[in-house]
C-alpha cells in the first residue's frame, strides 16, 4: 500500500479543463477528474507565508495552539510503520517541512525560463525522481510527498503552444520582444498544459502497476491564483485596501483531486464530483485514514476526504481561512464573508453595523453567483454579517462554533 501526494505552492482552478476552462489543453488531468474525485470547492486556510503548513499538521494556521501537541504527518505514519520521501522544488513557497517528520527530504533543483528544456523544470524533475522510487516495489507502506514551485515562464516549445490561437485574434505573440512574453496568458497557458504533461507521466506509471500496490494518488495546491491567472480577466475590488483584495475565492479556491487506485475503496471514489466544502487541514487526517493509522477522535481539525467524499453525514456549515495582514474570511456555500481582523477592529460584543466605517471592515458576497466577488451586500445585509463576524471571533478564540 501506498501513497503519492503532489502539491503545488498556486495553481488556479480556472486553468484547468475539469473546472470549467474551454481552451487551455490539460488531458491528463481531465482523464483523472472522470474516474477520481473532484472537488469543485476546495480552500486554503492561509494565504500568506503559511499557506500549505496545515499539510503538516491537520490543525489549522490561524487557530490558537493547543495544550496537547499533535504530531506532525512523517511521524504519525512512521510510528505505524509508513516510510515516507519528500522531494520538494528549490523556490518554493516556506513551508516547514523539517518539522514533518519524513523520514528523508531531498532539495531539487531545476531549471526555468525559455531557454530550459521540458525535461528539467521543476515538475519534471519532480516526476522523474518520483517515479524511480516506484519502480522499486516496496513491501512496507510507503508515503511519496512531490511538492512544486510555481512554473512561470515555461520553456519555449510550452510557452509557443498556443501562440497559433492567438493569431486568430490577430495578436502576433511571436513578433513581440521576448521580454514581454510573460505578459502573454497563451505563454502562461503553455505552462499549465506542461505541468498537465508530467502529471500524466506519474499517473501513467502509477496505474500501470497498480495490480501489484495499491495507491492513493492526491493532488492539491495551497492556494488558487498565480502569475499564470494575472492575465485572465478580473475585476478590481470595489474599495482600496479592502479585504477582498488578498482573499477572493480565486486566490483561496484550488484545485484538489483523490485518486484511489488498486483498492476496493476506488469504486466508492469513481467519477464523483464532489461539492462539499473541504480545505487544506483535510490531508492530513485522509493519509492517516488510508493507512489505517488509529488517532484520538478530535486529533485534527480536518477530516478524511475518502469518507467525507461520500458520506450521508451533513457537509461542513463553513470553513475559515486568513491571510498574513489580519484580513479572515468565512466561506459558506451561499455566503463569502470578508473581514478586517474582527478581533481588534470590530472587537466582538461592540460591533456597530451600518456606521461610517462598516464598509470599510466587512464586506460579504454572494456565492456561487458573484463569481469575481464584486457585488457587496453587508450594507444590504447587516445580521448576516453580525453573525459572521462573531463566528470567526469565537473560531479564532479557539472555540467551537456550539460554543459561546
């Protein structure tokens, strides 16, 4: 039995063919989105310098510490007799992965830039020393963690592969000096269809000798929006400085996929898409799951995607998340709430709706309607956003949301 994780600092949602793009080429990943499960809202809990640290621990980023520490991933599963590798890309984002407990790390470097060869960027080389340990067939479980840098400017075979499309809108990309083409969103589509292109390598490998190890393949990224998502259309916040600058769903929302592969649980897990609201605190309870590793019931925060996936249990209320300037956020499927730090500003029990400087501190949008996050209704809507605001108080205080 094994495990193949592969997580990415950013990768937006809206680049994606399973999501809903119509024009960027990811086959490899459309193909697993149609016999895995997809999940169509997925969050971070940080955007920030802690973005993806949750990975580690199942606790979430923004909550006070507990009295009793929870051990880190590498050494919950090594204590059940999991081996666990990580490979992470030189330039990622600072996640503290020496304090995950695998039982080896190992830096790689790579190449970037138009002048690199597909074969040694960071995902690529990422891939390839994935796939030479699977290779070797291993009797003990065993966890294999990729973690990837953003891409930026891909290699020129990439970063021309849809310079033809454009020309049809009689935008000539090939013409223009080489200095502007990372301003171009058909080089940044280049990148996503090469990052789709060594997926497909890894998952090609795994389910070719998934007879003989079952695996558990997880794809995810600690937050949605990068350099390759500027270029798409977007829409200014509706106020300077608001918090919806930092924390709209296209920079929290991310892509997230679970595979399972080999193993009676995949026919449960087929084709699903799935609408729950699940979050970065989920992998770590799922890896424990998967391996049938026993933990205390209220261990983590998170729970096991394999069972929430299909479960007949009531989904999540709402999911929080903040970022690194004491903006938070509270996510429900009707409702995305905005907040200055509600804490400080708005302290809870002397909260003034309506006043001057209301419009200033919260904003709310309706979802999933207001894709862009535009249309603030706290004005319209100030019991609502009462209420909202008090819940991440009392979720930041370290309570639960039953709790006063």
């Amino acid at each position: 039995m094994q495990a193949v994780v592969i997580t990415f600092d950013r990768l937006a949602t809206r680049l994606l063919g399973c999501y809903g793009n119509e024009w960027i080429e990811t086959p490899n990943l459309d193909r697993l989105a149609t016999s895995a499960t997809l999940f169509d809202n997925h969050f971070t809990d940080s955007v920030g310098p802690r973005s993806g640290s949750s990975w580690i621990t199942g606790i979430h980023a923004m909550r006070p510490p507990r009295e009793k520490a929870t051990p880190p991933i590498g050494d919950l599963l090594g204590k059940a007799g999991v081996r666990s590798r990580l490979w992470v890309a030189n330039g990622s984002s600072p996640i503290p992965w020496e304090t995950a407990g695998f039982d080896a790390i190992d830096r790689v470097a790579a190449q970037a830039g138009l002048e690199a060869t597909p074969g040694d960027v960071s995902i690529a080389r990422l891939v390839k020393s994935g796939i030479s340990i699977l290779q070797n067939p291993s009797s003990a479980p065993r966890l294999l963690w990729l973690h990837c840098n953003e891409l930026n400017l891909p290699p020129e075979g990439f970063a021309s592969l849809y310079f033809e499309d454009f020309e049809e809108r009689e935008i000539n990309i090939a013409e223009m000096p080489r200095d502007e083409w990372s301003r171009q969103i058909a080089v940044a589509a280049g990148g996503v269809s090469l990052i789709d292109h060594w997926l497909g390598e890894m998952l090609t490998h795994i389910q070719s000798n998934s007879a003989n190890q079952p695996t558990l393949v997880i794809i995810a990224a600690a937050r949605g929006r990068s350099w390759m998502d500027e270029f798409l259309a977007d829409t200014p916040s509706v106020r300077k400085n608001c918090p919806a600058d930092l924390l709209r769903d296209h920079e929290t929302r991310s892509p997230l996929f679970v595979s399972v592969i080999g193993d009676e649980r995949s026919a449960d897990l087929t084709g699903i898409r799935c609408s729950r609201l699940v979050q970065s605190i989920d992998l770590v309870p799922t890896l424990a799951d998967w391996f049938g590793v026993k933990t205390e019931l209220d261990q983590w925060e998170g729970r096991s995607l394999l069972t929430d996936a299909v479960s007949l249990e009531p989904s999540r209320e709402a999911i929080y998340f903040g970022d690194d300037r004491e903006n938070f956020g509270i996510r429900m499927v009707d409702w995305s709430c905005l907040m200055r730090s509600p804490s400080s500003v708005i302290p809870s029990g002397a909260i003034h709706f309506g006043d001057s400087n209301w419009p200033e501190q919260v904003q709310l949008f309706s979802k999933p309607e207001d894709i862009w996050d535009v249309t603030d209704l706290s004005t319209q809507r100030p019991s609502d956003c009462e209420q909202f605001v008090r819940e991440m108080n009392r979720y930041r205080s370290g309570k639960n949301s039953s709790e006063t």
